[in-house]
C-alpha cells in the first residue's frame, strides 16, 4: 500500500508543474504582450488568475473563501498570509481580485517558463541585500501610485520544519503598509500544508479554506508602530490556524 501512495505522490507532483507549464504555453503570447508596458499589467493579473484557477482544479482543490470585509476596487491593500505551500501563489491570486503585485524571493526567477513572468511582474527581493530590500520599497511605491495592491509572504519563506504553525514575520509589509497608509489585509490559508506541502510523499485532492480577516487600518500609524502591527497581524492568522486545528 505504501509502494501505491509513494507512486500518487509522484504521479500528482509531475502533474502539478504540467498544469503550471501547460496554460503558460498557451496563453504565451497574450501573457507576452501584457507584460510590455506596465500600464497592462491589470490585464496580465485577470491572465494569472484564469492560470491559477486552472492549476487548483486541475489539482483537484475545492477553494472555499469567506470574506469578513468586503474589499473596495478603487482601493490598494497590503495582503498577506502565511506561507506553507508552492500553492499559495495560486491560492492567492483566486482569492484577491483587486489586482496585485507580488513581492518575492529572486531565486524563483530560476524555474523555466515560470521565472521569465515572474521576473517581469513581481518585485524581486534579494534577502541578504540590503540595497535590494531598500529597493523594493521604491519599486513598490510606482506600484502603488498606479493603482495596484502590493502582496507579501511575511515569513520570508515556508520554515524547513513543518511542525511550525506560522514562524516570525519580517516587518517589510508593514513599513510598507504604514510609509503608503494602506490596509492591511490578513488572510489565513488553512489548508494548504496539508493539501500540498513541501514534504514530497505528502497531499491530495480536497478542500482549501480561505479566511479574508476584516482589514487592519494603518492611518496615522508611523514607522514606530511598526513592531505593534507586526505583532497584532500576525496574532490574528496564527489563532485561526489553532482554532482550525481543534
């Protein structure tokens, strides 16, 4: 029985990145020409958001998303959520219409097809440079000023062990969310290290829960608010992941 599971688990891992490459394909030149100017880029999100619906499905993942607060498409939020899977990017996407930019880690820029979007619509962040953090902010602000939502990981990556309910946040997101006094928008992914984890022999098809928490106001915040807001984000994830366990 374990030869047979060990074998699913392959089988759905090759699958996966068929579907993530598949639409790619596909939809290249659409996805192309969206990415020439920046003012395109809303139409290069609606493109994503099909490419994230298709490769949920395909997985065989029910997304199951509730709204405390229901977001306003003239407005920029900062969203964020805790970070367990290679499916929170497309999780994400299905649950955030108001189109958005994605802060991440430069390394995924590597994975073929993949990487050559990534590069061109997200703001790449190198870790150990600090030139390359203070450059995110700039980056960040045009985005912003033209319209768009900024969304970020703010663990900083999925910890190596997963018996870690949610690890410490880094304050980027927000410094971020206090220098442009936008919401913050937390949101807690239930599902996902269990549906697909970064643990190979793990997974299968079922249902991912979204909670979409009610917003979290930075308006007259400064940047020495930053730790209290770190803090009180993060508390209203992490008691949705305990409550969820029990």
């Amino acid at each position: 029985m374990r030869l047979f599971k060990c074998l699913f688990w392959i089988l759905y891992r090759i699958w996966f990145y068929i579907l993530v490459a598949l639409p790619i394909i596909v939809l290249f030149p659409f996805l192309f020409v969206s990415i020439l100017k920046e003012s395109w880029y809303p139409f290069f999100f609606k493109l994503a958001r099909l490419w994230a619906k298709f490769i949920l499905a395909g997985m065989g993942f029910v997304w199951k998303i509730e709204h405390k607060q229901a977001l306003d498409s003239s407005k920029s939020y900062m969203f964020i959520a805790n970070h367990t899977s290679m499916a929170d990017i497309m999780l994400m996407l299905v649950s955030a219409k108001n189109p958005f930019v994605f802060v991440g880690k430069k390394e995924l820029v590597k994975i073929p097809l993949f990487g050559f979007f990534y590069k061109r619509t997200c703001i790449l962040v190198d870790r150990s440079s600090e030139r390359s953090r203070k450059a995110v902010f700039l980056r960040a602000q045009r985005r912003l000023k033209q319209g768009l939502s900024i969304c970020i990981f703010p663990e900083g990556g999925v910890p190596e062990d997963e018996s870690v309910v949610l690890d410490t946040f880094k304050d980027g997101a927000f410094r971020l969310a206090i220098n442009h006094q936008i919401p913050i928008v937390p949101m807690t992914f239930l599902d996902n290290k269990k549906r697909f984890s970064y643990t190979f022999c793990s997974g299968g098809p079922g249902s991912m829960r979204v909670k979409v928490h009610p917003f979290i106001e930075t308006e007259g915040l400064t940047i020495k608010d930053t730790k209290s807001l770190n803090s009180r984000a993060r508390e209203v994830i992490y008691n949705e992941l305990i409550k969820s366990d029990k």
